[in-house]
C-alpha cells in the first residue's frame, strides 16, 4: 500500500470537555488541562468524542472547543485528533471543514447519529463525503461498537470495501470493541492501515494483538501508568508490562463497581489530577458520597501511588 498520510504515536487520551457548575464550557481551564497530561505522559488528545460530551454541545460550541484546544495546545501535545461526527451529513461536513481551517491533525467521525447507513458501502460513501470536506486532513473511523457502529460485518470487511471506495486521507481506526479476534485481523490487513485500540482495559491483550496506539479515556487520570505498560511492551519486559496491567486491571474493577461513564470518569480525574468540572444534562455528577467511597476504594488498591 501507499504510505499513509499521518499516522498517531505513542498514548492519547480521550479528553473531557470542561464544564461550569452552570453547565457553561470552561474554555480557560484547557491549558491547564493540557499541562497535566503532558506531565502524566501522554502525548495526543480525541477531541469532542464521547468522553468530550460532543453530542451534547452546540455547533457553535464543538467550533470553539477545537479552536481553543489548538491555539492552547502550541506542540505541547504532539496530535489533536478532532471528532466531527454528528447527526447529519451537513453538519458534520462543516465540521470537518472547520477543522481543517482550524489546523488540528487529523479529524474522525462515526455514522450519523440518527438515520444511519444500512450497509458498510453507504458507511464508506457517507464518510467519502466527510473526508472530502476536508481534503488535507488525514481521517479515522469512530467504530464505537458499544454505541452507534453499524451492524453489517466487521471491521476486516470494513477495510475491504475501502479499497473499492477510497478515501484518500484515511489513515485508520479508532477501534472501541471488546472482540480482540477482529482487531487482530484489523492490524494484518494488508491494507496497513492504522488500528487504534480503545478499550482500556484490554490494554496489553490489543498491544500483543497488533495495535501500536491507544486512545483512553482513563489516560485522563493514569497515563504515566498506560506509559509504562505500553514502554514496557514495547521493550520486550512482559513481566512489568503484566505487573502495571494487573495494577490497571484494579483500577477497571472499582471502576465497573461505581458504573462506567463520563461522570465517573470525571470525579475520578478529579481525585487524582485536574477538575474537569460536571457532565453536561442529562448526565448527573457524581454524588459528594459516592466521590467519598470511590475515594477509598481506590486508596485502598493504592491507586494513587500506581498513577504517580
């Protein structure tokens, strides 16, 4: 295959959008934001995707967060990765345009939110038109298959069709699934595109399966931690990359305890780095008491000294 136009490296977290008590985004807050995932080791952000509460902000609003993150980002972070997915063909090729004029590296949308392609050839056209309102912009697939992916065979055979309908910034997949046997035949497609995992806690199963990059929403709280098994991996030391996954496997479990989510995901960041501020309705923030219990918990696995 042609060399791909932009590849990610290394750890990217799928950042949170920053609210007010008032629901208000809290724009001033992004550079802060930014300090502290670069200090924890990770090295891109996935914008306004689900952990972003994109769906819940205005266009206006998905503008904004893209503008501020890149003039507040200056290289500090090495990708900004923009999700432009929305409910409709319109909206989200003006986004896509938008974001190229912005300048971010590359941009990634799912299917529509609403009336959705019924087979993965109207998914591939669907996209061609997203991708080619932004021409220079290299483009990933959103496949949140917990969520809003399309049902008509796998990846695999996503990327096959592909090379009957191109696109000619496609650079990959943001690949959110727990089917391990799928994102291993992902990775050795001949087609070389590159597979993103992003189900945190198959962390070291999708590295042995092929994934060279991770976008989590839980890099947020424990990049240094995601780090350090990736580093470790990558190395060739199994027996600390097995080591820090157990440890990571910890954190999943009192995490599955409280519910998964952008609200837990919040008070969580919040103990342990930066406040994120609330989720935005209909989502609830987590209750001071459940924050109380979730504190402990997470002590008693000696969480905040894995993360640190």
């Amino acid at each position: 295959m042609e060399k791909l136009p932009f590849q990610l490296k290394g750890l990217a977290a799928a950042v949170y959008t920053p609210f007010k008590s008032n629901g208000d985004i809290n724009f001033g807050v992004i550079s802060e934001y930014i300090d502290y995932l670069v200090k924890d080791g990770v090295q891109n952000a996935f914008i306004c995707g689900t952990n972003g509460e994109g769906i819940s902000l205005t266009f206006q609003e998905r503008k904004e967060v893209a503008e501020t993150w890149k003039h507040e980002n200056n290289g500090r972070l090495k990708a900004l990765v923009l999700h432009v997915g929305s409910g409709g063909i319109r909206e989200t090729q003006e986004l896509a345009a938008h974001a190229e004029k912005v300048g971010v590296d590359a941009i990634a949308s799912g299917p529509p939110y609403g009336v959705k392609p019924r087979n993965l050839e109207e998914l591939a056209l669907y996209l061609q038109k997203v991708a080619s309102c932004a021409p220079t912009t290299p483009f990933y697939y959103y496949h949140l298959d917990m969520n809003n992916s399309v049902k008509f065979g796998d990846m695999e055979d996503f990327i096959d069709i592909l090379q009957q309908i191109p696109i000619p910034t496609f650079c990959g997949i943001k690949f959110t699934s727990k089917d391990l046997a799928e994102l291993a035949r992902c990775c050795r497609h001949p087609a070389g595109y590159q597979i993103a995992s992003g189900h945190d806690p198959l962390l070291l199963p999708a590295l042995a399966a092929g994934a060279n990059v991770f976008i989590s929403g839980t890099a947020n709280f424990q990049g240094k931690l995601f780090s350090g098994i990736m580093d470790a991996f990558n190395g060739g030391d199994l027996q600390t990359a097995t080591k820090l996954y157990d440890q990571l496997l910890k954190h999943s479990n009192i995490m599955r305890k409280y519910g998964p989510g952008v609200a837990l995901g919040k008070a969580v960041t919040k103990l342990a780095r930066f406040d994120p501020g609330p989720p935005r309705s209909p989502l609830r923030p987590v209750t001071k008491e459940t924050e109380a219990m979730l504190k402990n918990d997470l002590q008693k696995i000696g969480f905040f000294e894995s993360i640190n």
